[in-house]
C-alpha cells in the first residue's frame, strides 16, 4: 500500500509517518519545502513530493500511485481567512486525489455537538467541518475521524493545559473551565489513522466518525488532574462569566507559549460541549486490550521526557523514547514543556585528553573553577533546607562512574574523554543538569558547557529567572577557567 501524508512537518503528521512505515506501507510525503523534513530519522525512508494544497497546480503529480491519503492541514492561525483557505485548499487536494484514482482520504477533523447548526460553532470548528465537507466533492472516500483535544506532549490544546496549570497556581479563568470535553490519547488517535487505511471499500465507511478516550472531563478537572500527575498542588480556579474568547486568548497567550493566533480559535471553540455521540467506528476498529487510553495515562505519557531529546532522564520507564507522546525535535519551539538552558561554548589549545581530565576531575577538592563564594554560598542554603549541600565531595579524585555522587549533583551519564551529564540533587523547585562536551577540533578541542532546567510550577519560573542574572560569572567563568586549567597542563 502507498500512502501519501500531508502535514508531515507538523503534529500528528511527524508522528503518523513511522507508524505506516512500522506497517509496510510506502509513505510519499507532501511537503512544501523537503528541507524542512531532515531532522527527522525517517527521512531516508519515505518519498518527497514538493506541493502546496494551497496550490492546485503542485499537486497531481504527488498522487501517482496512491492507495490512501491523510490529510493533516489545517490553516489554523494564519489569519482571519483562514475558514476560506482551509475549504478551497481541501476542494483542490480532493479533486486531484479523484483524477488520480486514489482509493481512500482519511482526514482528522474536530468533534462537534451533534446537534448544533453549523452556523453557530466557532470558526475553528466550523473550519474542520467544511474541509471534510469539501475533501467529498472530489468523489474520493473520506473517512473522518473527529476528535476532542488531543493529550500528547506537542499538541497545542494540551500545551494550553500545561502551561495555564504549570504557571498558575491562581486562576481567574472563563466560564468554559467547566464545559465538558472527552479528550482522547494521541497514541490512540494515531492507532485510529493507521487502522483507517485497512477498512474495506464499503460506503459504510465513506462517513464520519466520532472518536474519544474513555472519559469525559470539564478542563478544570483536567487542569486539577494534570496538576497531581505533574506534582504540582492543587491549583485555585476561579470561573468569571465576563471573560470573552477574545480577552480568554489574550491571556491565555500571555501566560502560555502557545502563539495567540493559535490559541484565539482554539479557546472560542472551548465553549462549545463535545462528547461524542456515537462509537460506530469500533465495528471496524476494535478497542486494544485494556481499551483506550485514559487521561490520566495520557498525561504521564506525555510527560514522559522532557522538550530536549538530548537530556537522558526518564519521568516514567513505562515507554521507550520515540513513543507518539514524547516531544519530536521538529515540534514547535512552545511544545513539550519550557527547558531552559545556558550554553557556553568555547575553542580550548589543548589536546582533547588534557581538556577531558580537567572536566572529569571537576568538583570535590578541585572545585567548580569559578566563584567559589558562591558554589559554598548556594551548597549551605542547600543544607539549611535540608538537602546535600556540597559536603558529598566525590569518591575519587580524578575518576568518575555512572551512579557517583559529586557534591550535590550525581552522574547520570559518562561516555569517556567525551561526554559528562551531572543531574542535580540539591533542593530545587524543578529538575537540573549539567552537561559538559569534549570534541576534537583541528589541533584544539571545543568545550560545550550546558546548565538545563524544567522548572516545576511557578516557583520554578521564578527560580530560574531569579538566578539568571548570574550565570554570566558563574558559568560563564567555569567555561572560561576550564579551558584555562587544560591549557596551562
């Protein structure tokens, strides 16, 4: 089976491809710019078609051969045309996918109240009715899932609750707190897409579907219950009838990254109660065993890693990395939680084996090479708040294992003469490491020196943001004086 994918560089997309690849399908990408698919590990893997759905003229030729096609656009955020744009670029895919013989579209749209007239949902919802709408007149088959908010760690309704529920301790929020809302798991929305692709040719599957998890939720349950998941205290929220969508989406994108274009639609579609209304898609997609997942699975899943695929610390072993829920490199820079960082970076005229010993050493007796008054200052608040502090030192002077204890941060990670990753044990409102590289350049080295944070709540925001201020003498100097120790021998 062939299968083409649009939205391949966005959400669900970058996450459906080694899916229908995992099946044995061929999986030819439609894409704009094929460069922007290189960070993805799949890449050598798939077929590029360079189109624009938004441009009838580039796409015939990107259905070639095509059994199935997903179609996972949307135009969401782009502006106030953004009803219009979504409708004739979807017209145009399903027409070319006719003229092609493709067997099968199957398209993810927004679950609505069955009884509503279209005339009265939000612009959002009313948007991914029209697009299944216009993908038919082609002739093709569609087959159209429609799903509530999304739980899965990039997705921009589940960045909304975690950034509101993360940062706010107090909210003062709209009354669609307590709309009710059956939100779904993307591993099962991304179970249902691949499935989709094998239902029979049968015009009783040329329909939509409602799709859902096993609950139904009101978002401030759902924020009450992300907020013990994560390990937060139970937030304060308060609901007040005179917030409009637009003032909602003017605060919600001042307290959370997600851009306010994105969050403007999706907050007015918020008032709105979507539960879903019938479960005919499981005569031909039978629930797994255990059945869906639940929301508060969902969210563990998605908090399973944190935004850097780089940092190596695991929230919950129950899923390896790469899982539908973990954070893609290629998700937006707001997805998948804040992680901040200071990276120092710097050429050291010493071989690599003199600049690993020093790092290696780093820590006990040697210290940390910069402002010892405040490494000493920073390990006794420790104390006093009744951690480690630095009285640990290290258990042998020059070398360093998996497991070591190092003042108040543990190895978490060594690959040596390259790479030493301390995670923090000292008393903090979130979670730290610090990462030190050594490579080989020319007849030098380069030293990357990485201090990373996920802050935990507001008190972690302010945590970071209170100590920022500093890092320019206290990492900056330690970056400095480590390749001054390797240089001098």
């Amino acid at each position: 089976m062939r299968c083409l994918v649009t939205g391949a560089t966005g959400y669900l997309g970058g996450r459906l491809v080694p899916g229908l690849l995992a099946d044995g399908a061929e999986v030819r990408c439609l894409v704009r710019d094929p460069a922007r698919l290189r960070d993805h590990p799949w890449r050598a893997a798939v077929e590029t078609a360079t189109g624009d759905v938004t441009c009838p003229a580039t796409l015939d030729g990107a259905f070639d051969g095509v059994d199935v096609a997903y179609y996972l656009v949307h135009s969401l955020g782009s502006g106030p045309d953004f009803e219009r744009v979504d409708r004739d670029a979807a017209r145009a895919f399903g027409r070319a996918a006719a003229r092609a013989g493709v067997r099968r579209i199957v398209y993810l749209g927004g679950l609505v109240p069955p009884d509503l007239p279209e005339g009265l949902l939000s612009p959002h919802l009313r948007s991914r009715v029209a697009t299944g709408r216009a993908l038919r007149e082609g002739g093709v088959p569609v087959t159209e899932l429609r799903a509530a908010v999304v739980i899965g760690s990039g997705s921009a309704s589940f960045e909304m609750l975690r950034h509101l529920t993360e940062r706010l301790p107090v909210m003062v929020t709209p009354r669609w707190v307590d709309t009710r809302i059956q939100p779904i798991a993307v591993r099962d929305v991304l179970r249902l897409l691949l499935a989709a692709a094998h239902l029979p040719d049968d015009p009783a599957t040329d329909r939509v579907f409602d799709v859902g998890g096993p609950e139904v939720l009101t978002y401030r349950a759902m924020m009450q219950r992300y907020a013990r998941i994560a390990g937060l205290r139970r937030r304060l929220i308060l609901s007040l009838p005179v917030l409009t969508p637009g003032l909602s989406s003017h605060w919600v994108g001042l307290v959370t990254p997600v851009p306010n274009g994105l969050a403007r639609p999706l907050v007015e579609s918020l008032r709105h109660e979507v539960i879903r209304s019938e479960h005919d898609l499981e005569r031909w997609i039978p629930d797994p065993p255990g059945g869906p997942v639940g929301f508060d699975r969902a969210v563990e899943l998605a908090l399973h890693r944190i935004r850097d695929d780089e940092v190596a610390t695991r929230w919950s072993s129950a899923s390896l990395p790469g899982a539908p829920s973990d954070p893609l490199p290629t998700d937006p820079d707001w997805a998948g939680g804040s992680l901040y960082q200071d990276v120092r970076e710097r050429y050291v005229a010493a071989p690599p084996e003199a600049l690993w010993r020093v790092v290696e050493g780093i820590g006990g007796e040697h210290g940390w090479y910069s402002f010892p008054l405040a490494w000493t200052i920073r390990g006794a608040l420790d104390r006093l708040a009744g951690g480690v502090g630095l009285r640990r030192g290290r258990r042998s002077p020059g070398r360093l294992r998996v497991g070591d204890s190092l003042d108040f941060w543990r190895v978490e990670e060594i690959e040596p003469g390259r790479l030493l990753r301390l995670r923090a044990e000292m008393r903090l409102p979130g979670l730290a490491w610090l990462e030190l590289t050594v490579t080989p350049d020319g007849t030098g080295s380069r030293y990357r020196q990485r201090a990373l944070f996920h802050p935990h709540g507001l008190a972690g925001q302010a945590y970071w943001w209170s100590v920022a201020p500093f890092h320019a003498v206290v990492f900056g100097g330690m970056a400095r004086n480590i390749a001054a120790r390797a240089e001098s021998g």
